[in-house]
C-alpha cells in the first residue's frame, strides 16, 4: 500500500493523498487502489489553472454571478433580538472591503475542559461580559433640593453579575472625581461639588454614572453560552480576542473572531487571511450557493499580498498596482494620470485592462507561452 502511495508522492499535494487514505474502503486491493490514485491523478490534472489563464475574471464571475443572488439581510441570532449578525451581501462587502470597522463584530469562544462540558458556563459567560453601572441599577434619579443624583440598586442583578457593593463604591468614587459619595441602604447618593446654578453639572453626572465600567472584558456586550455538538461554547456580541486569550479556562487554539483587522493584529496576516477564506464561505454556503474555494483562496491572496490587509478598493488593492492605466481604469482617472506624469511613471502595458484601453491585443490565453530554445554554439 505505502510502496503505491510513494508512487504519487511528487505527483499529488500531499493533503490530496491524506485525504485519499483517510476515505479508502477497508481491505481494498492493490488493483483498485492504483485505479483510484490515477483517477484523483487525472481530476486534479484537469481541474488545474493551465498558463495563461484569466484566473483573475473566472473568480470575479464565479463570485459575481452568486452574489446577484444574495438576500440583503442582518438575521437574529439563537432566538435573541439583541444579537445579530449581518450575513448575505452587507458580510461580503464588508469583508472584501476589508473595512476596519464592522457591523457586528462576534467571537467564539471555545472552552477548555470540564468547562467545554459545561461546568460553571454561566459564570464563565457574565464573567466576560463588559458590565457597565446602568445595569446593575434599579432606579437612576436627580434630587434637584439635594443637587445630587440617587442609584437604586438592583441586588440580584449585582449578584449574578457578580458585583458587590463594596467594589462598586470603590469603582464610583475612584471614577468621579470631586464629588461625595454616600450609601444610604439599597441607594447610593452622589452629590457634585458645585454652585446652585450649575444644574446641568448633575445632568452631566447622571449619564457619566451610567457608563462607569466595573468588570468584564471591555467590548463585549452581549453573551450567550450554546451547545454545538458535543460541547459548550460562549457565543459575544462585539470582540475582544486580546483579552479573551489571557484567560486560562479558554482554549486559544479554537476561539474565533468575524473582525479580520483584529485576527491580524493578534495572530497575524496568515490567520487573517484563512479567517478571510472561512468568513466569505460561511456566507455563501449559508445562502445555499455553491463557490469553489479557489476563487476565495485568490481574492484572499490579493488582499493579503502586500504584508497587510488590503480592501478591493481604490484605497486598498488598487492603490499598490503597478500600471497606471489600470489604477486610472477603476475610480479618479484624472488623479492618476496627473499623478503618474508628475513621477515620469511608465506603464509596461503587462495586464488586461491597460490592454483593452488602448484597443491592443490581451497577453492572455493558455496558447500564450512562447518556446525558448537553447541554442547550440556547434553547431553555429
């Protein structure tokens, strides 16, 4: 069986011959086996790119022609209306756009075990939760005769939040500077250090106190623990991969964010860019269309290419070409044309569009390699 697999050892890619050994029926022949290498040996050989080819427009059509299909839509997520996703046309764009800021950053935060199996998920869930002073209230209101502001607070809250009040003061008084803070049972009166007719002082005070942060991890503000499988993972709204990593009961390995520019800021340019890959995927496999990965593979690599992530825009990509007439093609021809004079810059005229502009014939097609002979000095 080895002996036939080494056969093939330089002729397929190796996770090819993985793939085949792991999908072999048992006790198979050295007959069928053989019969099944050349016939993966001829799908492969038919299914690669020959020199030449316009791989670039295949994979604009074969990504373009789905995507008319798309639904421009944001769905709920789990049965909770607070935490969507945006999916559908709006989830490509943006990541093809390779914007810094989305939508609806999400993670997914694998577990290690007993954790994965469910022990003290709850906790874990609250625990990375960013928890703001507005929900551990019950009541926020100005006593306009005291010119101060009371804090009714909610004890089963702070309780499954894990907040108590000692902490919370603590937090309060470090946070609001030149004001007195007094507890008075279940409220807790903060009275500013100002003049009577400094009212809108307290106003001010009222929303500050709202946003006070006490614990959690910063940026994520909604979660939710859901069992896939076998396992217990925590599902966020908005996302913190940093943070997320520096606590001990989550498995690093596995744990996921949908925001590119954070994955390459934390795990670098070649996560960033299979996280590309597997977003765009996740997308056009959940609309029911069918993409092969090559042409994401392609898009991804064209993003990635210049040591950054790069959006397919006249900002990103198009930006680093090195034909003018291609940069001028896309968006702002002027600029580009009275840029690329001012340089002196020449336009070798290697690609399609540049090409197409100026009515000559493309340099494409798989009849375009030329044959370069080594000639004989002897013979001379």
């Amino acid at each position: 069986m080895d002996t036939i697999f080494k056969t093939y050892k330089d002729v397929l890619p190796k996770k090819m011959l993985e793939e085949v050994k792991e999908n072999l029926p048992k006790n198979v022949s050295s007959e069928k086996l053989k019969k099944i290498l050349a016939k993966v040996k001829e799908e492969y050989f038919n299914s690669k790119a020959e020199p030449g080819e316009c791989i670039g427009l295949v994979s604009a059509e074969s990504i373009g022609e789905p995507g008319t299909q798309m639904t421009l839509n944001t769905f709920h997520f789990a049965g909770v209306a607070e935490m969507n996703v945006t999916m559908g046309l709006p989830r490509i764009i943006e990541i093809l756009d390779g914007r810094k800021k989305i939508k609806t950053p999400m993670m997914e935060i694998y577990l290690k075990k007993p954790y994965s199996e469910g022990k003290n998920i709850k906790e874990i869930a609250f625990s990375i939760k960013e928890t703001k002073v507005e929900e551990v209230i019950d009541e926020l209101s100005m006593n306009i005769t005291e010119l101060s502001v009371e804090l009714k607070l909610d004890k089963a809250k702070m309780k499954q939040l894990n907040v108590t009040e000692s902490m919370l003061l603590k937090i309060l008084s470090k946070d609001l500077k030149g004001t007195s803070i007094k507890q008075k049972k279940d409220i807790i009166v903060i009275k500013p250090k100002i003049k009577e007719d400094e009212m809108n002082e307290i106003y001010k005070t009222k929303e500050n106190v709202k946003k006070i942060y006490l614990r959690g991890i910063k940026g994520v503000t909604q979660v939710l623990p859901v069992k896939r499988e076998n396992e217990f993972i925590i599902i966020t709204a908005g996302s913190n991969l940093k943070e997320i990593f520096k606590i001990d009961c989550v498995d690093t390995t596995r744990t996921i964010t949908n925001d590119i520019h954070e994955v390459e800021k934390v795990l670098g340019l070649e996560a960033a860019r299979q996280t590309i890959i597997e977003e765009v995927f996740k997308v056009i496999e959940s609309q029911g269309l069918n993409v092969d990965v090559r042409h994401i593979m392609l898009v991804a690599d064209t993003m990635c290419s210049t040591g950054t992530i790069k959006g397919i825009t006249r900002f990103g990509i198009v930006r680093e070409k090195a034909s003018v007439l291609a940069r001028a093609s896309f968006e702002t021809p002027i600029k580009h044309i009275i840029g690329a004079a001012l340089k002196g810059e020449v336009d070798k005229l290697d690609s399609v569009v540049e090409n197409v502009m100026i009515s000559q014939t493309v340099p494409i097609g798989t009849g375009l390699p030329g044959l370069v002979i080594k000639k004989n000095e002897k013979n001379n």
